[in-house]
C-alpha cells in the first residue's frame, strides 16, 4: 500500500473513498496488513497467512483496538470496508470480533477455506464461515456473479449462513461483472452504498445492535 494515490485502479479508488469517508467525519485507519508490500519479503511472506492461520487478521484486529483506545473514536461505533482481501478481512472481523467492529461492507471477499465437514481443518478454522455463531454485526454483500478471481458462490453460500443465523444483511449483486467491475456507474453503485450503510449502522448508530 502506498500513502497516497495508487498505480493499481481499485487502490486509486478505495484511496479516494478513504478521503471521501474522512471529509464526511469518520476517522480512518488504512491497513497495511503483513502479506502487503514495502516492508520486505519476510513481511510479505509472513507464517500462518491466508488458509495457513490467517495471521493477518491479527493486524486488522489491533487496529480496530487501536481506534477504541483513541480518544476521537466512539468505541461503539467502529466499521470496517474492503474489497476482496479486504473483503475477506472484514468478513473475519465481524465473525470474530463484533463486539469491536459494529458494521462492515464485504465486497467480493473469500468466506470459505477447507473443509467444513472436518472442523479442525487449518483452512476451515482459518476462514470467516468457521466463526458463524459468533457473527451478530451487520453486513452489506457486493459482488459480481461472473467473477474470476472469487467464485459467487463465496458470497451465496455465507448469505445462507447468516440468514441461518439471523444475521443482518443486505446484499448488492452485478450481474454479468466481473472481481474488478468493468462499470463506472457500477463502482458509483458500490459506494454510494457503502456510505449509506456506514452512515445507518456506523456514523448513525445509537447504541445496541441493529
């Protein structure tokens, strides 16, 4: 990750959105988790990452108890984005940790590692789906159904978990797109819809759980 404006076109863009969110009143916190570039091959290998452990999460995690311990942050009200990875991350986050993070928006994220049938299974433990009992925040699901690099079905198959457990989620398909939307007016979709689901349940949010 870079501070500033990326040479990749959804960086470049997530960077604005970050910019956007912090004209609007939140405090943001990008996350440069390790698996990421510019601190070296032993970070960007790190042990324990992806189906491994996933020991990245780790990272996200003391970021979001960062921002509760700062004075300028509600720590009621603290919600996480990202797309992809990201996705992924801020699906564990809502799995794992609800009581810090109150809200997030999972765009084309992985939910399912390994084998569900075997529980003990690094790659199932590893991933969001493991942690389903413990879900209580709310989500917003975007994804494309024709996308190459995470299959829909990530997405179809966690929509069925939370609704299994009453889990409060809303859901924003493309038909036809692609991991990367081909569509300007698709993106334009995407976020404005994350700023109207962080407003509701984050910047908004009254206390208790939606």
């Amino acid at each position: 990750m870079l501070l500033g404006y990326h040479y990749m076109f959804f960086y470049h863009m997530a960077y604005a959105v970050n910019q956007f969110l912090a004209n609007e009143g939140y405090v943001v916190l990008s996350v440069n988790y390790r698996g990421g570039i510019g601190y070296g091959r032993r970070f960007q290998n790190a042990p324990q990452r992806g189906r491994a452990g996933n020991s990245e999460y780790q990272d996200v995690l003391a970021a979001g108890e960062y921002l509760r311990g700062r004075a300028d942050v509600d720590p009621k009200r603290i919600g996480i984005w990202g797309l992809s990875y990201g996705g992924l991350l801020t699906a564990q986050a809502l799995a794992r940790n609800s009581d810090l993070f109150a809200a997030g928006v999972d765009m084309a994220g992985v939910h399912l590692w390994g084998d569900p049938l075997s529980p003990s299974d690094v790659g199932y433990q590893s991933s969001p789906s493991s942690q389903i009992e413990k879900w209580k925040s709310p989500v917003l699901l975007i994804h494309g159904d024709d996308d190459r690099n995470v299959a829909f079905a990530q997405t179809t198959g966690l929509v069925q978990l939370l609704r299994a457990h009453n889990v409060y989620h809303e859901l924003i398909v493309f038909p036809d797109d692609v991991h990367d939307s081909l569509l300007h007016r698709r993106w334009m979709t995407a976020f404005q819809a994350t700023d109207d689901f962080l407003k509701r349940f984050v910047k908004d949010r009254k206390g208790g759980t939606p």
